[in-house]
C-alpha cells in the first residue's frame, strides 16, 4: 500500500493510492489502485480501501479453503512433499480438513472452527497429526497475503489418548532370541532368515533392513553402514521408494552381533538388495510383512514375535544382558537417549523380579 506522485504528459501531477487487497477466488492478486488530483485525496481513498480490507477479512465467499488448497497449495507442496507424507496428507484432507472446514472461507477459519474439527476426532495422536496438516497449509496461506495469522498454532483441549499400539510379543533376553531364530534357521526361508536377523540381532528398523544392500555389509570388518530406508507409498505417488534414515542419526555403522557375523558367513555372498523380492529386487514392505506372517503361521511353536517388535526385543535384550544405554541409543539410531528408555525398552514383570532377586543377593 502506498501513495506516489505520477507526472502527466500535460505535466500536471496526480496521486495513485494503491492497495494489495489479498487474491480472488481463482488465485489472482487483487490489487486496487486509484488516481486523484491532490495527495490529501489520494490518502483519503487509500484510507478507504484499507478499510474495505479490513472488512473483508471476515468475509465468506472470497477463498474458500478448499478451493485454495486445489488450486495454490496443493499443486506446489505435492512436488516437494515426500511420497509417504503425501499419502499421509491427503488421507487428513479428504478424510477430516476438508469435510470440517473445506467451504470457509480462509478469514473465517478460527481457533473454534478447529476445535469443532477437533472435537470430531477419535484420538489425540489422529487430531494433533491434522492440526498439523492444517497449521502448514494455513502457513503457506499466511504467506500468500490471504489471513493474517495462523489459528491452527493455538492450543486446542485434545480427545482421549488412544491406547498404545501392540505390536505384540517382545523377546527380552537374547537366550529368547536365539531360540526363535534356531526355528528361523531351520524352516525360514532365505528372506525370512535375513529379515529375522537383522531385526533380532542388530536392531535396525524395518525399512532400514529392506533398504540394505550387501556393499553396506563388511564381514571383514565387521560392521554394517545403514545409509537409507525403504518406505511404502501408494501407487499414486510412486509406489515404494528409498529415502534418508528417519532421524539425523540414523546414518550409522554398527558393529556386527557375534551371532549375527557367525551366521552371515554360511550365507553365499551376492550383490545388489541384501534382502530380495520374488523379482530379485528389493523386497517391499508389504511383501516382508506377509512372508514373515506366513512363517508365523506354519510355525506355531514360534513366538509371535512381528516385524516392528524385533527391533524392540533387541534394545530390551541388549539392556538386559548389560549394554549401556548410551551405546545403544547410538546403535539404534536415535537422536534423543529418552526416545531409547520411553519406546523400546519394555521390561516386564519377570524381568523386573529377577533384578530385585539380583540386588537382593538371594
């Protein structure tokens, strides 16, 4: 906004008081801009229009949200968003923001709009991951001149904690982890083997196992470099892809089990995804998850142990049999040692009564 002198081919000077009034509804700026013959006139008319703004702020019909997030947002942030949040984005906005807020207009979104959205909600873990999607979206809004500020960034009374997700048994001694993986050796198949060892005995995460090649692996040495993950994406997006590790630890090298280096030498060296698919390519996530259930399935004297939990069983063990804490926070790839003593180590009560059997010295 402004008001500037323009000279005339006749010579005489006039006044334009210009205003940036926000954008349309099809995307375009609207910007006012009006001529008079004295400055006084000029400020007057561009008080007017400052008002007019003003007024519209809270005005329905000028940029609905949804019309906004197809027609400016979207197109921009699908580019850089990563295959997996894409997906995750575009469950949030058909299954909940646009349904909710979709035909407000962006002035009229408001802290008690979102809380509505909110209260709609099952869960706490499901609204705070919306909230989310919106506060970016209502961001890049704010960037475009169309609100003013952002009242997804309020604090909002959030629905009942969910129960924490099971992903079922936890092996927590490696005496435990041996003997599933001796029914492993025996009956597993090749893929199995390598999906069960490199959860169980070097507790990499799941796309961190599918992601591996056999040039990450050094017998000689003894370690094993994990530099990337394979994650699952939709179709749509891609399908499966491999991307950076999830934390700014998670590009590690980790010393290799005993166990784990004892097994790896009666297996013959290969080249390319350490873990393959029925193509010989990289396994897929879903593939890994319905082999390893299918094993499950034809074993039942095997623990139940899932995919995700091998990795937890690892942390417990280690801690169990006298790691350090530290040490396996590194080797886990974690950038806080909290996330290590919060998410994966799971004592039970067993566990519990034989350490104060332990302290006791009975």
């Amino acid at each position: 906004m402004s008001v500037t002198a323009r000279k005339l081919k006749s010579g005489k000077t006039v006044y334009d008081a210009r205003v940036f009034m926000g954008y349309t509804v099809d995307g375009k700026p609207d910007r006012r801009s009006v001529t008079c013959r004295t400055k006084r006139a000029a400020e007057i008319e561009e008080a007017k229009l400052l008002a007019e703004k003003d007024a519209m702020r809270n005005r329905s019909g000028r940029m609905p949200l949804a019309s906004y997030i197809e027609r400016r947002y979207w197109p921009v942030a699908s580019k850089r968003l990563a295959a997996t949040s894409k997906d995750t984005y575009e469950k949030e906005l058909r299954l909940r923001i646009v349904p909710y807020l979709g035909k407000m207009d962006l002035r009229d979104i408001d802290r008690n709009a979102i809380q509505r959205m909110v209260d709609g909600i099952a869960t706490e873990s499901v609204a705070r991951k919306c909230v989310g999607v919106l506060k970016t979206i209502l961001n890049e809004a704010k960037g475009d001149g169309l609100v003013m500020s952002n009242p997804a960034e309020a604090t909002f009374a959030m629905p009942r904690k969910g129960g924490k997700r099971d992903n079922g048994l936890v092996l927590t001694t490696f005496d435990q982890i041996y003997g599933l993986l001796d029914i492993v050796s025996e009956r597993g198949s090749d893929s199995v083997q390598r999906i069960a060892n490199t959860g169980l005995l070097q507790g990499l995460r799941p796309e961190e196992r599918y992601a591996l090649d056999w040039e990450d692996i050094d017998p000689w040495n003894g370690t094993i470099d994990v530099n990337s993950a394979y994650v699952a994406a939709t179709p749509k997006h891609g399908g499966n892809q491999s991307k950076a590790p999830k934390t700014e630890n998670g590009r590690r090298t980790l010393p290799m089990h005993p166990r784990f280096a004892e097994w790896l030498a009666e297996q013959k060296r290969g080249d390319g995804p350490f873990i393959t698919g029925a193509d010989g390519g990289r396994i897929s996530p879903s593939t890994a998850q319905k082999r390893w259930a299918r094993f499950l399935r034809e074993n039942p004297d095997a623990p139940k142990v899932t995919i995700e939990n091998m990795r937890h069983s690892f942390a417990t063990s280690y801690l169990h049999a006298g790691g350090n804490v530290e040490d396996l926070s590194l080797m886990l790839g974690h950038s806080d040692i909290n996330t290590t003593y919060k998410k994966y180590v799971r004592p039970n009560v067993g566990d519990l009564r034989r350490g104060m059997m332990a302290v006791s010295g009975l």
